[in-house]
C-alpha cells in the first residue's frame, strides 16, 4: 500500500467536478440565493426596507449557508441535509445576535417566519434543480457516459442508482465483464457491452468518461491488469467498494447514493477547486497581458523582419481529457510543421532563425500562450502541452503518459521548474517529465501554482536546456 496513498472524504458528486461550469456555480450559491430571497421575501410582507441591517444580515447569512452534500431529496434527506444544517445556521446567528445585541434590531417574529420557511423553499428549490440539471448538462456539453467493470450484486447496484439519479449528469451505458452468460446470471440493470480487453480498446480512444470497477478482492490481479491497461486513457476511474492499491491519482472516497466508491484516477480540480483555478489564471492572465502587450507587438515585428513566414506559430496540441486544442507561439523556425511526425528541435537546429533563437531561449515565444490561457484552453501552470505526433509516440512508450491531461495544460509547469525545459531526446528524460506531471496532479493547490510562477521567472534567467 503506498505511503502516498491520502484519500480524502468527498460529499460533492461527480457532476459538480468541472472545470468551470454554470452547474458548480448554481449548486455553490443556490442554497445563500434562496435563503437570501426569502429573508427580503418575509421583510416586505412586513413592511420593512431591506437596508441597513437587513444588508448586513443578509452577508452573514450569505457566509453561512454555502451546501455541502447536494441532497436526495426524499424525507430522510431533508432531516438530515437541508433541515440540520439550516437548524445549525440559524443556531449560530441567534448566538451571534445574542452576544452582539444585533437580534433586537429585527423583530422576533419575521426572524422566526424566516428561520421556518427558509429550509422548506430551499427544499422545493433542490427539487427544481434535480428536474434541470439534465438540461443543463446538455446545454453545457457536460454529460459523461459512464461503465461499469463486473456485472455483480454490487456493480448491478450501483447501475440501479446511475440509472435512478439523471442530476448526475451520468448517463450509464453497461458492464464489461470477462465471465460467461450463465456465470453472470439476470442483469435487471444494464446490459453486458463485452469483456475487459474491449473496455481498454475503446477506452483508449477517448470513448468512456467514467470507468467503475466492481469486482471482489479477490480479483486484485485482475484489477491491477486493468489499471496497468487504462493508464494509457483520459477516462475517471472509481473502485467499487474501497481498494487501497498503490500509484493513485487524487484519491478519495465518494458516494452515490450511499455507496462508496473510491477515486483511483481523477483530476484536483473538481468543485471548488476548478473555480478557484480559472479565477486564478483569468485574473493573473488579463494582468500579464495589459503589461505584456508592447512587448508583443515589438515581437511580432521582429518576426515578421525577422524571416518570411506567419508571426505566430499555430500547432494542434493535446488538453484537457486529451481533447486536441490549438496552441499559439511566436514563430521561431523557418517552418511551421503540425503534422504526424514532428522533429523536436535541437541545439543546434538549423531551422531555427536567429531572432528566434532569443525567443526561445528566454521564453518570449510562449507569450502569446497567455491568450490560449483566457479563452479556457490552456491554465498558467500545469503538464506543458505536446505536439499531437509526439503525444502519440511517447503515450505507447510511458506509462501513465496520458493520466498528465486530467488537467488542462500549462504555459509552465513542475517540470519545468525543474530543469526539464527543450528537447526530451530520450525516453528517460520524459519520463521523468512525466513524473513531475502527474506528482503536480498528486500535490495542487493555489500556493503550488505559485510557487511554480514564481520559480519560473528565476529559472528563465538562467536556463540554458531551452533554444
């Protein structure tokens, strides 16, 4: 079991885990939305202006009332989801207007109306959001298909709830299992889609989302094989019960419905987490740009004296779950080659033009890379983006290769940083890049990425692996 293996007690679901998407947003402030609405509600039924201390009021109530766990919506759910948790809140600022004098500034029964309407609207407005969640999924191009490995008691169980709950924004397609008809006996959940090897064969083509694997302990053999197998796919993969097997990816325990189910293989940026990442690259991004931009332009001519040719290098690269993007640089090279065999350049590249030998030795050439990272294709920090010809090649000559695109690319990285700049002219040497990728999956935070920034500056003036 590996030492590294830190699993985390998840409550949101999987749909919420996004980059950046209108559902997070709406399960993050529905619940403040709707308490909010209904104290302004209550106040103009009595007569009262909403200002002054009712503005004050609503901030605290707005801080407090952030959800957890999106709830179920059956009776058991609104005790213990919506029910105490909103007892606890209006705990909390009666203690707080009690200590402060503030409780006398509003009257006791509007607080009270208040404080007994509120989990019942908030109740009502959880049920509309369950019945919308599948349109808004759809309109987001955010549904995923998901698969189950082990038509079992168990995996048949799970299917029931996929089946049973659409504000997952999971559609469930079927089991992959390697046992015989007779040995599987009554599906009353799904249907069999084939055995193990076609799950990997079609998995490495990008064609599953989400992988759960429900097979016994006693299969763990079989279990590491697979993994060993889809380590060269974008797909989320979950174990069915709890596993604990070694080399995890931000792994954590989850639920659906009440059945555990554990992350083997899934991005850092879920949740909150994906929000705070996108604010962090928009805002750092729309910066460096309004700085950057007269350094640009002065580029841009020496490229385009420099030699003939376009000023900006456009190549397909790969991003987020593998997804081709296009990448802009300044143009470097006498050539712009974006076909299925790309040669890396070297040091001594003649192919390389001298005004773009400064760009790329200092970076420059990346710059325009900034306006890849507020159009949402690419982040400030993470895994650098590869040529799609050298993707292909290296993704059947490392292991874990693909696993780096559960995030979306940076214009630096942990590698980077670390003296993996220019040519990869071995298998090693990508390797190890590779292991800084995915250690950068294992360890983000916003002080990471930071931190990374800030290390890039000081390793740009001195580099010399970059030409």
């Amino acid at each position: 079991m590996s030492t590294r293996f830190n699993m985390l007690q998840g409550e949101n679901n999987f749909l919420f885990r996004k980059q950046l998407s209108l559902l997070s947003l709406i399960k993050l402030l529905l619940d403040p939305f709707v308490a909010i609405l209904m104290l302004v509600t209550v106040a103009a039924v009595w007569g009262e202006e909403f200002r002054g201390p009712y503005l004050v009021f609503s901030l605290i109530v707005f801080s407090l009332t952030f959800p957890g766990k999106w709830p179920s919506l059956s009776l058991k759910s609104f005790g213990n989801e919506i029910a105490m948790p909103w007892l606890t809140t209006v705990g909390i600022l009666f203690l707080f207007g009690l200590a402060s004098g503030y409780s006398d500034v509003f009257p006791e029964d509007l607080v009270a109306t208040w404080a007994l309407l509120t989990p019942v609207a908030l109740f009502f407005a959880h049920r509309v959001m369950h019945r919308l969640v599948p349109s808004i999924l759809e309109m987001e191009g955010s549904m995923r298909n998901a698969v189950i490995v082990g038509a079992s008691e168990l995996g048949q169980t799970l299917a029931r709830e996929l089946n049973n709950g659409s504000h997952l924004g999971i559609t469930f397609e079927g089991f992959y299992d390697d046992r015989s008809p007779s040995r599987i006996g009554t599906i009353t959940h799904g249907k069999i889609l084939g055995g193990m090897d076609n799950l990997v064969e079609r998995a490495q083509y990008g064609g599953i989302d989400i992988i759960y694997i429900a097979l016994p302990m006693a299969s763990q053999p079989r279990i590491l094989k697979l993994l060993d197998d889809l380590r060269d796919t974008t797909a989320s993969i979950y174990f069915v019960p709890d596993i604990f097997v070694s080399d995890l990816i931000q792994a954590r325990i989850d639920h659906i419905h009440g059945i555990p189910v554990v992350a083997v293989c899934e991005t850092p940026l879920y949740g909150i987490n994906g929000l705070l990442k996108r604010a962090s690259d928009l805002v750092i991004a729309s910066i460096i740009l309004l700085l950057i931009m007269p350094v640009m332009i002065a580029i841009a001519i020496g490229v385009k004296l420099g030699s003939p040719g376009p000023v900006l290098f456009r190549q397909r690269r790969y991003g987020l779950d593998g997804k081709e993007i296009v990448v802009c640089k300044f143009r470097s090279m006498t050539v712009c080659e974006d076909g299925p065999t790309i040669e890396q350049a070297k040091r001594t590249d003649k192919r390389i033009t001298p005004f773009g030998s400064f760009l790329r030795r200092t970076s420059l050439d990346e710059l325009p890379q900034f306006l890849n990272v507020l159009t949402g294709q690419m982040s400030i920090v993470g895994p650098r983006p590869h040529a799609v010809a050298h993707n292909e090649l290296y993704r059947k000559l490392v292991k874990g290769y693909m696993i780096r695109h559960k995030v979306k690319p940076g214009i630096t990285g942990w590698a980077q940083v670390n003296g993996l700049r220019g040519e990869t002219e071995t298998v090693d040497k990508m390797q190890a890049r590779i292991q800084y990728d995915i250690d950068y999956l294992r360890n983000w935070s916003i002080t990471f990425d930071l931190m990374i920034i800030l290390k890039t500056v000081l390793v740009v003036a001195r580099d010399r692996n970059a030409y």
